[in-house]
C-alpha cells in the first residue's frame, strides 16, 4: 500500500505541463471517436463540350464519392459522404449538354445525394484534385458520350507506317504465297489522271487550356484561356475567309480538351498545320513579347521555354489523364527510327512557318526572342502535322495583359499569325490543294515540264517523253501517289 502511494505522490511531483498532457491523453482516450470533418459543397460548375461534359464540384474538404447511372428514366447519381450543400442547383446552366435537371437531397444514413436527369446515355468517370492558386478541393465528374467521341478510332500515321513497312518486307521476302504478286507500280502508272481535287489547306486553330484550366491569370485577373480564344476566333475567321483555305477549331468553347486529344482532333480532320494560341505567365511580371515555339525532342533552347513547357504540359494533371503516345507493342528499334523520322520531317516545316509567323509577329508585338525557340511542349507532339505553339504575349506582364485584352490587338496578333501561314504555303502548297493547282495554272511549264491533260497516265507520260515511269516518279516525289489534272510534272533529263 505504502508502495502505491509513493508511486501516486510522484505523479504530483512532475512538472505541471507534464501532467496536464497525460490528463489530456486519458480523457481523450476515454472519448467516443469523432465524427469526420464534412465537407460543404460550395458551388458546382459544368462545361459542355460536343462529346462531353464536366461537372465540378468545389469543396470546402476533400470528400469521397460513388457514382452510378440508372436506366428508365437515365439517370446519373452523385453520393458524398460525410456532406452537404450550400449552393443553389437551379442556378447551374444546363445548355448544350446532355443533363435536363439536377435535384438534390439528404441520403439515409447523412450525406449529400445529387441526381442528374440524363437525355441521353453517359460514361461516367470522376476524380478528385488537391487545392491550387485558384480553387480548393474539388470532385471532378466526366461524362463522355458513347459513339460520339471527336477521336474515336483516330488514323495513327506511325501505325500505317509500320503496315506499309510489314507489307514491303513480306513482298520482297516472297511471303506473300496466298495470293499472285500484283506490280502496284505498274497498276498505278497506267490509271488515269484523276480530276484535281483542289482541296482546302486544313488549320487546325487550338485555343489553349479552357474548363476547368483556367491557364494564366494576368495581374487584374484576366484568364489566359479566355484570352486566347478571342485570338483563336479572330484568326479562325480569317482563315475561313480566305480562298483555298479551312480552319477547324480544337475546342469552339469553354471546355477542356487533353493535350494529346488536341493533336489527335487536329489528324482526324486532316489537319496540314497546327497552332496553339497561349498568353502564358513567368514567375516574374518583367518578361513580355511574343514567342514562337515548335517541338524539341532533346532539350529547351531557353529558361524560358523549359519552363513554359513544364507549365503547359501540367494541363493535362487538371484533366486527370495521361496523354503519352504509346508504341509499347511495337518493335523497339522501328519505332525510335518511324518516330525520329516522321518528327525530322515535320520539326523542319514546324521551323519554317514558325520563321514566317515570327517576322509577322515582330511587325506588332515586341518578340521575347528573335528565333523561334524549342520545348518539349506535348500538344506539339503530333508526328505527322506541323505544329507551333505561340505565346501571343505574358499575361503576368502588366502592360502585356492590357493589350492582350484589347480587341484591336487581338485582331492584329491574329493577323499576323494568318499572315505567316498563308506566306509559307503560298509557296509550298500541299500538292493536292486549290493553292498548288492555282500555281501550277498560272505558270508556264518549261521545257522539262509537263502539265497534265485528261486522259493522261504516268505511263503514257514516261513513254512520251522517253524516261522509266521510276524515274519520272523520283523526280516529282510521287510516291505511287495518283496524280491528276492540270498537276506540273518535272520531267528529269535522260
């Protein structure tokens, strides 16, 4: 006994703070368990795009969620636990998306239960993001409509470049044994010449970020992604204005689009050329001018551009997907050689307009650089198409920021850039296009020219003028291509 009551006055005799926090521990232990934090829906927003929707729910916490569709009548459910809401749902714009109402209520058990009634069917998927400079916790929910993806089943140029390469190895192997050889040259060389399509050049216009990616916020609060669509619109009607060209506008609203899905949108419409328009922000309010970038695939050729580069390509983080080209099944040297390959030929066009737009730019903007600079930019990383990534200025620069938003600077940036492209393929018209059959009528073939008639075949052609069909090809860049009416052949000297 006497031995427990020295050990109860020795608990007496350790420091006060000492024994105030071992009272705090048994009390605590002796406590229920707390109930969790709920967290409050503040406000919900939604962005309608042409083959899906976002919905965004901003929290006060991070919350969990399960998420489910019902049939008869469509409908997709949002449960939150351990939530509630402070935010009026008739408030919510519901227009050009596939939602016809929202009704809310309280789910057995406490949580927050949100019911969309749906016109149509959805695939749903949702994920959470962690606060940023602009918003705190947020449920992000998706939903994408079935059939009517703007990529679905995209033509993949290095896929139809490995088939092409499979097929020519199998021939001269001598393995195609099911069917009799078939000289598709020969074939070729005796068809007809085909009336010349003199088709549209394809622009594809990306507005960078939208939705959910606010992109930069200038110093009075100026959204870059609102920025750059005024910019994307302005040159998309000049474009559209202009003969023998057609703009394609990557988003035409205030959604999100992947970076990846931005290229492939761009080579489902057969896109020549693509450019995405930014206003970006530095970590310093000094920089200013405009930029032109196109893809390096080793490294940056400034601070600057490897910082832009790392700040764009964060977009896709806000998305919540992975947008990385993905060539794991093929065999590993064909694919290094068909991705340095198709990237070489494209990098060096990217190059060349990306002059012609920056010597355009420079007549209305200051220029950040006097050469057009390269990053590892992802929305550039289309293999087969063009592309140039162009900083119409920085956001984060005070002045900047107030031409940016001017309308009359936004219409001569738009210009400029127009100004540029229509300058390269002027002179370089893709060969199937109203600019190149313009050209080739309006010149006077010489004497080692030939310009095709109705009727006509290569064949006829080569034996014409006394050249192998082979060589009359090499010489025009055919490539067994078709050719066609009022095309200018080179016809090289024996």
């Amino acid at each position: 006994m006497s031995h427990i009551r020295s050990s109860f006055a020795r608990l007496f005799d350790w420091p006060l703070t000492a024994g105030i926090g071992l009272l705090t521990i048994l009390c605590l232990t002796l406590l229920p368990d707390a109930p969790a934090r709920a967290a409050q829906v503040d406000n919900i927003r939604l962005w309608a795009a042409p083959d899906h929707a976002r919905l965004v729910f901003d929290l006060s916490d991070h919350a969990e969620a399960n998420i489910f569709t019902l049939d008869n009548p469509r409908r997709l459910v949002i449960d939150l636990d351990q939530s509630g809401l402070d935010t009026d749902l008739a408030s919510l714009e519901l227009e050009g998306s596939a939602i016809t109402a929202v009704r809310s209520g309280v789910r057995d058990g406490g949580g927050l239960r949100v019911v969309l009634e749906l016109s149509r069917e959805v695939e749903p998927r949702h994920f959470t993001l962690p606060p940023n400079e602009q918003y705190g916790h947020r449920l992000v929910v998706d939903m994408e409509y079935p059939g009517e993806s703007a990529v679905q089943n995209p033509i993949d140029p290095i896929e139809a470049m490995i088939r092409e390469q499979e097929i020519a190895a199998n021939r001269h192997r001598g393995e195609s044994d099911e069917a009799p050889s078939v000289d598709v040259d020969a074939a070729v060389a005796s068809q007809p010449a085909a009336p010349h399509p003199r088709r549209d050049i394809i622009i594809a216009v990306d507005a960078g970020h939208g939705g959910e990616d606010p992109g930069a916020i200038g110093p009075s609060g100026i959204r870059e992604k609102d920025v750059v669509m005024e910019i994307a619109r302005r040159l998309q009607r000049l474009v559209d204005d202009t003969e023998g060209f057609r703009a394609v506008m990557i988003r035409d609203g205030d959604y999100y689009v992947g970076l990846r899905q931005r290229t492939r949108i761009a080579r489902e419409q057969k896109a020549d050329f693509f450019v995405s328009i930014h206003a970006d922000a530095f970590n310093s309010p000094r920089p200013n001018g405009s930029s032109v970038y196109a893809l390096s695939q080793r490294g940056a050729t400034s601070e600057t551009a490897q910082w832009l580069a790392a700040s764009e390509n964060q977009a896709d983080l806000i998305g919540g997907v992975d947008g990385n080209l993905s060539l794991n099944d093929k065999d590993e040297v064909l694919r290094g050689v068909l991705l340095d390959l198709t990237m070489t030929a494209t990098l060096n066009d990217s190059l060349a307009i990306g002059g012609q737009v920056l010597d355009q730019l420079g007549r209305v903007n200051r220029l950040h650089k006097s050469r057009v600079e390269q990053a590892g930019f992802m929305v550039l990383k289309s293999p087969d198409i063009p592309s140039l990534l162009i900083e119409t200025g920085f956001i984060s620069n005070p002045d900047e920021e107030s031409r940016l938003r001017d309308s009359g600077h936004q219409q001569r940036l738009a210009e400029s850039i127009f100004a540029g492209l229509r300058s390269h393929f002027r002179s370089n018209p893709p060969p199937a296009s109203l600019l190149a059959w313009q050209r080739d009528n309006q010149r006077s073939p010489s004497s080692n020219e030939y310009r095709i008639q109705p009727g006509d075949t290569l064949s006829q052609i080569a034996a014409r003028h006394g050249v192998p069909v082979g060589q009359l090809k090499q010489a025009n860049e055919l490539n067994g291509d078709v050719i066609r009416v009022g095309q200018v052949l080179r016809i090289p000297r024996s």
